[in-house]
C-alpha cells in the first residue's frame, strides 16, 4: 500500500493511493483539517509467510493520521516462515504524520517480524503509539513459544534521531515476569513523539503514567515513553489520554469503538 496527502486549500486531502492484495485503505469523512486513513487487512489477521508494506508521505504543510480499523492478529506460524510488516513513513517541510494502529496481538507459536523507518524534514513533526499485547488473558491465552522481532528508525534530514529494537523469542510469558521487561504484564504500547514543544508534556506525560511505565526526554523535540499494564483494556485507558494530548487532536474513531 503506498498513500500520501497533500496540503489543498488549507485542509489536508488524499494525494496519492495505491493498494493490492488484502491491505486496504477507508478515508472517513472528518471535519478536522487532517486527512484521516484507516487501514484494513481484509484476511483477518497475518501468519507465517504474509508480507505487508506501507508507504506513506505527508507532503509539506499536510497532516497525515493513520490507524487501523481493528487490531491486527499475528496467528501461529507454520514451520518457520515468518510473517513480516514493513513500514516506510516520509514527513516534508512542515508536515506531520500521526501513526495510531491499534494494538499487534502476539497468538502463541506467532513468528512475527516489524521494521518502520521514518524519514523527517528539519521541521517535521511526528507522533507514533504501537500497542503490542502477548495473548488475550480473557481468553485464556499463553505464549510459550514465539518469535518477535521490532526495529524502528527514526531520521531528521537524513541523520539518525532515534533507534529502538526488541526481540522476544521463546516462553515469552515467563521474559514479562521480569522487573526490566514488563513485572508480569501482558500489555505494552512504544510512544515517541518527535515536536519543537515536546518538552512541554514531560511533566504531564509522568503523572499520567505513574508506575506503569517510564518517559524519557533525549533531546528538547523528541520525547520518548513505554507504558506497560496487566490487559489490553487497561493499556487503553491509560494510552486515550495520552494520545490526545500529544496529537491535539480527536482520538481516531476506530479507538473508541
């Protein structure tokens, strides 16, 4: 899938789409000046095998939002094929991009590999919260086995600004007891924030978090926090919040159904 928007007569409008397979993309109708995308994988979730890619650009001055229309279900794998997600989001002069998928459910014996590469002009802004959940505790759920690989890399005009990584393999359940990992929780969410005022929501961003989880500064525009909680329910409560302060925006709809 590759989609842009461009900036026309001061609002922000549908630029360029492009889309095979079973990766969709809705468009709802908004009043606010961004472009609002939701992505829809038609084939319910992905397996071993599977490779998704998103491209998508915010041409200069045009604001850009995109989610999905529910959480996207990593099932488990056959042999060893791995499913893969590739990312690419290209910020101009001037634009923002919101990047709001919905939680990543891990299913045991899942192989799952995600690489999301940002590129941003010198005043570019971006904001990205990637829920991830291990099983679904109220069904029951355990990870014993799988295979989980993330990779982000963030670049201001062509300079590294941000890297993170994570890999989980194996009894993944037992790794999250850990006091440095997830102290038994089954939830997580990777929030960054790249603004000229991001520094200004240090503050708030800790008393919303409290204990579950921590928020770093690395440098006056780029604010970096992981939240992780007991349930996918309860993450929510604590993202929403953050979400709309960060964004400035309305929470996008498929969140709040």
């Amino acid at each position: 899938m590759k989609l842009s928007a461009k900036l026309r007569g001061g609002r922000s409008a549908l630029g360029d789409l492009r889309q095979s397979g079973s990766l969709r993309a809705l468009f709802p109708r908004s009043a606010a000046a961004a472009l609002n995308a939701v992505t829809l994988n038609c084939a319910g979730g992905m397996t071993g095998g599977d490779r998704f890619d998103i491209a998508a650009e915010a041409e200069a001055g045009a604001t850009l939002t995109l989610t999905t229309q529910a959480a996207e279900r990593i099932y488990r794998a056959t042999g060893q094929q791995t499913a893969h997600l590739r990312t690419r989001l290209c910020v101009a002069a001037g634009a923002r991009i919101n990047w709001l998928p919905q939680e990543t459910i891990l299913f045991d014996r899942s192989r799952f590999a995600r690489r999301t590469d940002v590129e941003l002009a010198g005043d570019a802004s971006y904001l990205m919260v990637e829920p991830l959940i291990f099983g679904r505790t109220a069904m029951g759920e355990h990870l014993r086995s799988v295979h989980f690989n993330d990779r982000l890399r963030i670049y201001r005009d062509g300079r590294l600004l941000h890297a993170d990584a994570t890999r989980l393999l194996g009894d993944v359940e037992t790794h999250l007891q850990g006091a440095a990992i997830c102290r038994g929780g089954r939830a997580m969410a990777s929030i960054v924030l790249v603004h000229c005022d991001a520094g200004n929501h240090l503050s708030a961003m800790r008393d919303m978090i409290g204990t579950n989880g921590g928020v770093s500064l690395k440098s006056p525009d780029l604010l970096v926090i992981r939240l992780i909680a007991e349930s996918s329910n309860a993450l929510r409560q604590i993202a929403i919040p953050i979400i709309a302060r960060l964004s400035g925006a309305d929470i996008p709809k498929p969140w709040t159904l």
